[in-house]
C-alpha cells in the first residue's frame, strides 16, 4: 500500500513541508509504503484543454506529469500540502490539479480505463496560510472536495493551519497531531 504526499510549496523545510512529512510518517508507522513528490523540482505545464485525452486517455504535453499519473494510480491514497498564495493555491499544484483532465472524458466521467484504480482513491489535504484565520484557505478545501466529490473519490479531510516564516509550524503541536492522524487514516482501509 502506498501513500503518495504532493508538496506544492516551493519551500522545502517549509510549513506545508513539515506538515506533510508528518502525514506520510502517520501513514508509514501505519504499515503504507510513502513517496513525496515535490512539485516544484519537477515540470508541469498548465492544461491547454486540447481536450485530446477526452478521447484517448493520454496527456499530449509530454512532461513530468506523465510519470507522476502513474503514481497516482497506483496509490492507494494522496494527500496534498499546499501554502495559500492570495486566496488560492499555489501555481505549482494548481498546474498539477488541472492535469488530472486526463483521466476524464469530455462529459467529467472518468475515463474506463482509469475508473478502476481512481474509483474510491482517498484523498486528503494539509493547507497552510499566513493569517491567523485558518478559513483564509477555504477556496483550496473548496477546489479539492468539490472535484473528489463530483467524481466519486474517497475525502479523507483537511489539516488548515497557520504559519508565517519557514517552519515555523513545528511549534504548533495541534498541526501536528492533525496531520500525523491524517496520515494514519490514509493508510488505514
Ligand atoms: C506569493 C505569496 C502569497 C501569499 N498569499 C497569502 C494569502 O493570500 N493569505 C495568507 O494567509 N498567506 C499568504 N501567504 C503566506 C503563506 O501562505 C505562508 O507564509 C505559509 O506559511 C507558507 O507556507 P510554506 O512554508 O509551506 O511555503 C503568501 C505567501 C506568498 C509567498
């Protein structure tokens, strides 16, 4: 079983890097096999809606995501980290997310040969903002829970926590624990 951790702050040792640590070490003192792919040292392209993987399956930009697709679905579960940046994701895993158009086909149904290995796939989310109101990162929950909800995937949840300056997040002992059960819960069936 493998937990796959997608870090979308171009900080490492950063806030939302710390958390997801935390995660896949949650999921491995769980019993899963754990892989963190950190975006920004790999190149991801922003979808170009050719809309050519409707039909075919098949991404035509040929770039990292390809390798990474196939981490997605071999995963049994995937929890995201990504810093707010103005109200939003950052630009790294937004390119990420909108490469998922191909597993779909042009009605948003997933394509048949991917439905088998996507269908029930756990998802989980670790957000981290400057401000002191964790909700300032609702529009990432929003972006994530609505796509595993129109297709059927499995929400594990969110971890939102506040954290300004690289890893200051080590202090916050509740940020943590969420997220180390975040990741025991993605591991456990
Ligand atoms: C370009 C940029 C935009 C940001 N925009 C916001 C924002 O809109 N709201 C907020 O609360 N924090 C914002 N922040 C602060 C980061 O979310 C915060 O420093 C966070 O801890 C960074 O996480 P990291 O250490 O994982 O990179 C921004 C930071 C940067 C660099």
């Amino acid at each position: 079983m493998k937990v796959l951790g997608i870090m979308g702050s171009p900080r490492i040792g950063g806030n939302s890097d710390v958390l997801l640590g935390q995660a896949l070490t949650g999921a491995k003192e769980t019993g899963a096999d754990v892989e963190k792919i950190i975006l920004d040292r790999k190149h991801i392209a922003g979808c170009k809606d050719c809309k050519k993987c409707n039909t075919t399956g098949v991404c035509a930009i040929k770039d990292d995501m390809a390798e990474i697709q196939t981490k997605i679905l071999e995963a049994y579960a995937i929890i995201h980290s990504s810093p707010v940046y103005f109200w939003a994701m950052t630009s790294q895993m937004k390119a990420y997310l909108d490469r998922w158009c191909v597993f779909f086909d042009a009605e948003w149904r997933w394509q048949k040969i991917y439905y088998p290995k996507m269908r029930g796939k756990r998802i989980g989310l670790i957000t981290v903002c400057g401000d002191s109101n964790v909700k300032t990162a609702d529009p990432i929950v929003h972006s994530f829970q609505s796509t595993i909800e129109m297709t059927k995937m499995h929400w594990l949840g969110t971890v939102m926590a506040s954290a300004n300056d690289i890893g200051d997040i080590v202090k916050n002992e509740s940020a943590i624990q969420q997220a180390y059960a975040l990741g025991e819960k993605a591991a456990t069936p």
